[in-house]
C-alpha cells in the first residue's frame, strides 16, 4: 500500500472508531450496526458477553444501555493502527467509560484496552474482531447523597449485571 493511501487508511478507521464511540452515547443502533462488518463477528466484551453477529451485540447493548435513566460516555483514545494489507488493519486503543445510572442511583467508571481487527470491504472499513481487556473499574452507589457499597477492581464483573430492564 502506498504511503499516502495508508494514512488515508488509518484516518477512516480513526473515523470508524469515533463513530462507533459516539453511536454507544447515542444510543444509535443503526450506526452501531453499520460499525460492523456483515456476517460473523467476534465481540468479546468479556463479563458483558461474547457475540458472533453485530445484531446480538446491539440488542444487548440497547436492552442494557437503551433507556433515559443510562447515561454513558464512551472515549477512546492512543490509537496503535497497523496496516496489514490493503483489506486488513488491526488496532490498540485505550478506552474510558463512565455510566451513571439515575434510576438505581449507581455510577460506574471503567478503562481499559480493545483489541481491534478491521477488513476493508466494498472501499468501507469495517470492524471485525474486538476484544476488550479491563485495566481497571470503579462502582458504587448515591442514594440520598452518600457513597457507598463502593467497589474497586479489574473490572465490575459479578459487580454489575447486563441487560436487564434495571440497568
């Protein structure tokens, strides 16, 4: 690949995984969706769950994520994006993550690293593989004000559950 067509190339996934970010804050589906290639995936987002197609990540994320009282923010950042070939990239990023919960009265904060792999299909990069690995994860609750129940780890794995209605 040439130098000039390469730096084009990281700047789309750049772009891509701005979109991605952005899409979970959003609560977008249908960007989120558009994120992923078509077909098999893999998305190990570790206690959250392991999903094969994008379509299972995204109705559990928006069963999780999907209601007013889930705020998040998503943010990504020191990107290492290496070119393979001309069709596959893979890529390191850090990740910071904040959820406050007003309806359960909980915050959760959490960081890590994805472990990205991209294709290229149809001129468009897309995700293919992402593995998340927590570094650390910060939850506890405010009711009436106070801080508690406060726990502090790897991640909020068995802290924290996914996809029910409370979340």
């Amino acid at each position: 690949m040439e130098p000039v067509q390469k730096l084009l190339a990281i700047e789309a996934i750049r772009q891509l995984k701005a979109r991605y970010l952005n899409a979970c804050d959003l609560k977008d589906a249908a960007t989120l969706l558009d994120c992923f290639k078509a077909g098999q995936v893999e998305i190990s987002y570790g206690h959250v769950g392991e999903f094969e197609s994008r379509e299972a990540f995204v109705e559990l994320f928006l069963l999780a994520a999907g209601h007013e009282h889930i705020l998040d923010m998503h943010q990504g950042g020191n990107a290492e994006i290496e070119i393979v070939t001309d069709d596959l990239a893979r890529a390191r990023w850090n990740f910071d993550y904040r959820n406050i919960n007003t309806q359960g009265q909980t915050i959760t904060l959490a960081s890590g690293l994805y472990d990205d792999e991209y294709h290229q299909i149809d001129g468009q990069w897309k995700i293919a593989k992402t593995l998340v690995r927590y570094g650390t994860a910060l939850h506890f609750n405010y009711e009436d004000g106070e801080v508690g129940r406060l726990f502090a780890g790897r991640s909020v794995a068995g802290v924290v559950q996914y996809g029910s209605e409370e979340d």
